[in-house]
C-alpha cells in the first residue's frame, strides 16, 4: 500500500512555511505543521484543509525541549519516519541595532531559535528521517548569512549589518554542512535555502519577493531526486556563495 509522503514543516502556520505546506500539500504531501500556538496553528491547518490538502496540527516549540521530544514521538506513533523536514521558524529581533550596539541578550534569544532551535529539532527528528528511504532536510537560511555577500560592498545586502540574525543563518549553513557530511554516505540529503528578500512578518512586510516566489526552492530542494546534491546553500538561481 503505497503511503503519501510526510513532511514536517516547523514555524509554518505563516509567511514562507505555510505557503511551503500548500505547495507541498498540493503536490500530495501529508503535511505535519508545527507551531507552537496551538490556536494559530489549528486555524493554519483549516485554512490548508479547506484546500483539499492533507494536514495535521503538531504542537513544536523549537525552543521547547519537551514539545520537540512529543512532537517526536507523535510522529512515529503515527506514521513510523518521517520524509521531509524544513526547518523554517526563525526570529529577527535586533531592529536594525549595529553591531556595537547589539544586546546580548538579543543575540543570546536569536540563536536560541534560529540555530540552536534547528539543531534540537534536526537531533531530534534524524531517527524518523533516517527511516525514510528518501530523507530530506531543508535548512531555511538566508542571503544574509552569507559571508561572501556580507563583505561584499556592492552587494544589495550591504546595508544589512545585522549581527544576530545574519551570524545565525552563518551557523544554519555550517549545520547544514556539517550535517551533510555525517550522513552523506545515506539516503538523506540536507541543504540549506535562501528564499530571497520575502515580504513576511520576520521583516515587517518589507520584502519585495513574494512567499509563492519564496517557498519554490524550498519545495525543490525537499523533493530533490535521488542524484540531487547534499549539503549546498541554493537559491532558485543555483548555488549560492558561502
């Protein structure tokens, strides 16, 4: 009996996840949403159900140990592995604040999410994905987590000096790639994707992308073939420099 296949989608009941889960949910996906408001989260997997998509609720607070560990074990009560995961929640917190004036505390908050809340979900997850005869994991970074771009002055991301949320995505890159390298002798594929300049919550609608433009690379790169690469950092232009 042929199974559709799953795929957990975290932050998505919003912006770049939520439109991911439609695209992926359209493409016969059984879409796993984890957020960690409940409320917010039930009316994301209404919304997607409403559509004729195949969708659940999961409670996932990537900071939340404890929700991470139920989130786990109700996947494989329920479905035994898990096929994709995308690991989209993400914070941008500093308001512009230069380097030196940075808070530390801000800082501290914004890797607890961005990567330390992607490592513990990703440790998490790996005994489900690795059951999946076609793993993916689909690490949201960023331009701006680039190094390349970062110190390039004629970049369009040049006036974007943000300490916290830029160095975040850096360590979501090494990650991916560290990850990658782990598990490169398996099924399982792990990239990293930068979206583009998307107008969502994350940068108070400021964006000149689009979540449909944003969610494509995404969507690629959770359904790469079996010859697809592992361990890169893409854009829906090709690779993109580190």
């Amino acid at each position: 009996m042929h199974h559709a296949k799953n795929v957990l989608i975290t932050g998505a009941n919003k912006g770049i996840g939520y439109e991911t889960a439609r695209q992926l949910g359209a493409m016969g996906f059984m879409i796993l949403l984890g957020t960690r408001n409940e409320e917010k989260g039930k009316e994301a997997v209404a919304a997607l159900v409403n559509e004729g998509v195949n969708a659940r609720f999961i409670l996932l607070d990537v900071t939340n140990q404890d929700t991470i560990e139920a989130a786990t074990r109700q996947i494989e009560q329920e479905f035994g592995s898990l096929d994709v995961l995308i690991n989209n929640a993400g914070v941008s917190l500093e308001r512009g604040a230069s380097p030196s004036q940075l808070e530390l505390a801000v800082l501290k908050e914004t890797f607890e999410t961005n990567f330390f809340g992607m490592f513990a979900v990703t440790k998490a997850m790996l005994s489900l994905l690795t059951k999946s005869p076609s793993g993916r994991i689909v690490n949201l970074s960023s331009g701006l987590g680039s190094l390349a771009i970062n110190s390039d002055p004629k970049s369009e991301f040049a006036r974007f000096n943000l300490l916290a949320y830029n160095s975040s995505k850096t360590a979501v890159n090494a990650l991916t790639v560290m990850f990658a390298k782990e598990f490169k002798n398996s099924p399982l594929k792990i990239n990293a994707a930068d979206p583009g300049y998307t107008a969502t919550d994350l940068n108070r609608q400021t964006g000149y992308r689009s979540v449909e433009q944003a969610a494509g690379i995404v969507v690629r790169l959770a359904t790469l073939p079996e010859e697809g690469p592992t361990g890169g950092f893409f854009d829906e232009n090709g690779e993109v420099p580190w």
